[in-house]
C-alpha cells in the first residue's frame, strides 16, 4: 500500500500504517468476493489501489466532507467512493445504498471485517429511498461514481441531500455535453452547479472530473419519480 500512500500524499491526505493494513484488507475481500460475483473489471492490485481507492478519496479535496457529516453513496457497488473515504474519515458518516442484495452483503462483510463504525450499507432503489422519510433530505452530502447520465443521477441524489448541503458527482475528463443535458434536472431538483474541478492523477493518467452542485431548494414532492422512470424518461 506503499504506492497509495505516496500518492495520497500529493492530495494533502495522509495514510496512516492503521489505514493502510485496512485497506489490504479491503483490497483482499474484493478480489475474493469478486472471483464469485460481479464487483468489480479492475482485479490487478496495483490497478485496484490506484483506480478504486486513490481516486476515491480525492473526493477529500473539495472539502465537502466536514466533521460529523452524513453522506450517502447513491449505487455504492464494491463500495466506491465511499469505503475508502470511510476509512480515511472516520468522523464522517457514511450510507451505501445498492438495489443488488449480494452487493450490500459483501459492503456489509467487509464493514464489519474492518471494524467500521461509520459505514453501514443498505439495500434499496434510490428511488425508493429518496422518498423515504427517514432518508429524504436528511444527508449533508451525497456522492456517486459513474453510475449514470448526470440528468437520471441528479434525480436519484439530490432528493436525499438537504437543503445547503451538496451533491458530489464523480465523472469523466469531458463531461462538458452531460452537464447541459442536466441543467434542467438539475435547477427542476432544487440544486445548483457551483463548479467542475478537474482531478489529476500521474499514476496510470487517471483523470476526472467531480462535479459540485448545491442543493439550494428543496425537491418538489414530485420527485424522484417511481422506481426506473428516472432512467427511461430522464428531466
């Protein structure tokens, strides 16, 4: 883990010898669980430090994530970006939310293997959760990796984020088109794009992009709509 602590480093983020043995074993349950379900393409481990955890925790640059922050990984998967934020942060609350059973089974594992107390993953359709009581509006920050197109991913996030608070979009090196086909999407969701930071990373030339967007209003009733609406007739 010597490589991702190095390059966390260049972010102004440290990995301690603690973090670093809990991200081996993270790395290990991924591979294991992965030789038997579908979690993750990436299986080299150098690859596995330097795509999955070192681009994950450059969500710590925005600074979004304050001391005692809920946040909610809308389509957590093997747990990115989340996990590794997880366990750099250990004052920051985190919820996974995954529609797939065996994907919150092996979040929930590898939660527990590494002791984690501000992680827990929970299975359910954003669309269900965003209308659930006890999780609309109730999260300081919602974050989501490459899940889907910005105008369907809006709908599925911002409902959760109260207002005030900011959704953290993780994309790609040009996400300039995908922007303005969620403009609507977003404004009509009660968000605001406050900018797109550009992240650099040398190893592997792993570069995206984070897009910022405030949630200044709240989400009308309306939305999100009912469970695959969002992604068949997006805002």
């Amino acid at each position: 883990m010597e490589i991702l602590k190095e390059e966390a480093e260049k972010f102004n983020i440290e990995i301690t010898k603690s973090m670093m043995e809990k991200f081996q074993i993270y790395q290990d349950m991924l591979l294991e669980y992965n030789s038997f379900m579908n979690l993750t393409a990436i299986t080299d481990p150098y690859e596995v430090k330097i795509k999955h955890f070192l681009d994950s925790i450059t969500l710590l640059g925005e600074r979004k994530l304050k001391q005692g922050a809920n946040v909610i990984d809308i389509g957590a998967g093997a747990g990115f970006p989340s996990l590794p934020n997880a366990i750099v942060r250990d004052d920051v609350n985190f919820t996974m939310l995954d529609s797939l059973g065996k994907r919150v089974n092996f979040l929930n594992a590898v939660v527990e293997k590494l002791e984690l107390k501000n992680a827990k993953a929970v299975h359910m359709r954003a669309e269900d959760g965003g209308r659930d009581k006890s999780m609309r509006e109730k999260y300081d920050v919602a974050v989501a990796r490459a899940v889907a197109d910005l105008s369907v991913l809006s709908e599925y996030a911002l409902p959760f984020v109260k207002e005030g608070g900011y959704f953290l979009a993780m994309k790609g090196t040009a996400p300039q088109e995908e922007i303005e086909r969620a403009k609507k999407a977003i404004k009509t969701l009660g968000g605001q794009i406050e900018r797109v930071n550009e992240i650099k990373i040398e190893p592997l030339e792993l570069n995206h992009t984070i897009v910022v967007i405030k949630k200044i209003g709240k989400t009308p009733s309306l939305y999100p709509r009912k469970a695959g609406t969002p992604s068949k007739n997006p805002l």
